[in-house]
C-alpha cells in the first residue's frame, strides 16, 4: 500500500475524539502547536459534516509518520469550539472571549445593609427624641405640681387680728407656725411663760415654730442668730424680727410693716405696727 492510501486507511479508522481533534487542526487557528504521530483509523463518511460542509464529497488528509516529529498546528480552545457542529459562538478568525457574569449581590447587599443601618439609626434618634421630649413634659408637668403645693405650703390667713396680711410666707414651716401664733391672740403676757395659756415674746415665737418641728433657743437674743439673715426690705410673712440693741425683743412678721407678738405686761398677744420699736434684724427660719 502507498503512502497516501496508508494516510486514507489510518483517516477512515479515526475514533470520534480523534476526528474531533484532526478537524481542530483542519481550521487552520495558529496559536498553539501539537505534535501528532502513529497510526489512526480509517475516518467514517461522515467526516465532512465535522467541517461544516455542505458537499458529500469526501476529503483526505495525509499526516506523516511520527519519525521526523513534525508539528502541525492544533487549533486554539476557541477555535476547537468554533470548529464544532452545531451552533457557533465565533468565527475562526477571532479568539472567542468569555466574560465572566457579572452579579450585583454582594453590592446590593452592602447597599440594602447601608439603607437599613441609615433607617435604624434615624429610628433610633426619633426614640430618643420622643423619649427626650416625653421625660421633658413630665418633668415639667411635676414641677408645677409642685411649685403649686409649694406656693400653696406659702399661703397664710389672709387676715390676722383685724389686720391684712400680704404676700407669701418666707417658707412654708414659717406659714404654718404664724398660724399657730394667731391662734394665741388675746392670750395675756407672762414674762417667761412659753404657752400654752400665756406667753412672754420669746416664748410665743418658741412655741409658734415647736408647732412644726423647729427648736428655737429660749431668749430673742438667742434666736436671732437662727435661720438666714433676712433684709428689712426682703421681709416676708413668717419672718422672725428684732428690735433693740442688744437685741430684747422678738415678734413675727406679717406684711404691710406690720408683727404678732406678746409685747410686754398687761398687754395680750397682739398685732402692732413695727414703727412702734426701734429694728435690729431678721431671721428667716
């Protein structure tokens, strides 16, 4: 047998990976080389079909034994693939590039993240706002609660002995001990006496202020020093005031410059004008 009819021989036995790769090579692609030797089967009629023809006509090719090593061309991925029957993704004459899908989930993911963390944080800050606002106006609504009570705590008779009684007391314990003292009005005065029944001035501002917890000393010298000082002009109902100097005697003040206290023998508890005795200070107690 001559060469060519060896080559037609061996072409007719080729396996189906073996026509696959002789028809990669048919196509003429230049990129990589293989060197192919040994004896291949006769190539079924069916072999134009591999390149694409359209004819019946059939076609040999002659590969020469594998003792001089000679290289032929084999054909690139791309072209292999080109080469294929059925449908093609690119001509042979350009490499067919594969481009990686592209997804959007790990970014989108980052940016739903992202709005959720914004929406997170600007919930946050309206809680707290409303929580900040909503402590604010029970806060101020407990203040004036109390300034309330406390304005109320302040009040004193409106009248004591016949006399007009102006403003708020100096503290609430003060308005309540002047209370207690306009109940002794008429009692008579005993110097040393510290009620119930009769009183000297020190002793009625003692008993007045015992009545709400507060322990004054037993002479007016002694308790002029108690308490906050108080200015003339400053002075408020329940305010202790003194007269002389030294200091002698003690009363407590009503308003419109006006006291209550036991002022001396056979005289009641009353309410005199402050003018009537020369000021020394005031305590606020």
């Amino acid at each position: 047998m001559g060469a060519h009819s060896a080559a037609q021989s061996a072409l007719l036995t080729l396996t189906g990976q073996q026509r696959a790769t002789l028809g990669a090579v048919a196509a003429g692609a230049s990129v990589a080389t293989a060197t192919m030797t040994g004896t291949f089967p006769a190539i079924q009629p069916d072999l134009p079909d591999l390149f694409g023809a359209s004819e019946t006509t059939t076609t040999f090719h002659q590969v020469s034994p594998a003792a001089s090593q000679r290289t032929v061309t084999a054909a690139a991925p791309q072209a292999a693939a080109a080469a294929l029957p059925g449908p093609r993704a690119a001509s042979a004459s350009s490499p067919l590039s594969v481009v990686p899908a592209v997804t959007d989930g790990p970014t989108m993911a980052t940016d739903m993240h992202q709005s959720d963390a914004r929406q997170i944080a600007a919930l946050s800050k309206s809680v707290s706002m409303h929580d900040a606002e909503t402590a604010r106006v029970a806060k101020a609504a407990q203040d004036a609660v109390a300034a309330k009570a406390a304005q109320s705590a302040l009040k004193v008779p409106a009248s004591i002995g016949g006399v007009s009684v102006s403003g708020l007391a100096g503290s609430a314990k003060a308005a309540t001990a002047l209370s207690y003292a306009s109940k002794k009005l008429g009692l008579p005065y005993v110097w040393g006496a510290a009620g119930p029944t009769a009183f000297d001035c020190s002793g009625l501002t003692q008993w007045a202020f015992k009545q709400v917890g507060i322990s004054l000393p037993r002479t007016s010298q002694a308790q002029s020093h108690v308490g906050t000082a108080v200015s003339k002009g400053d002075l408020r109902p329940g305010d202790l005031v003194f007269f002389y100097s030294p200091v002698s005697h003690v009363g407590i003040y009503l308003g419109n410059n006006k006291l209550l206290h036991a002022s001396e023998s056979g005289e009641p508890v009353k309410v005199s004008d402050m003018s009537n005795f020369p000021f020394h200070n005031a305590r606020r107690v």
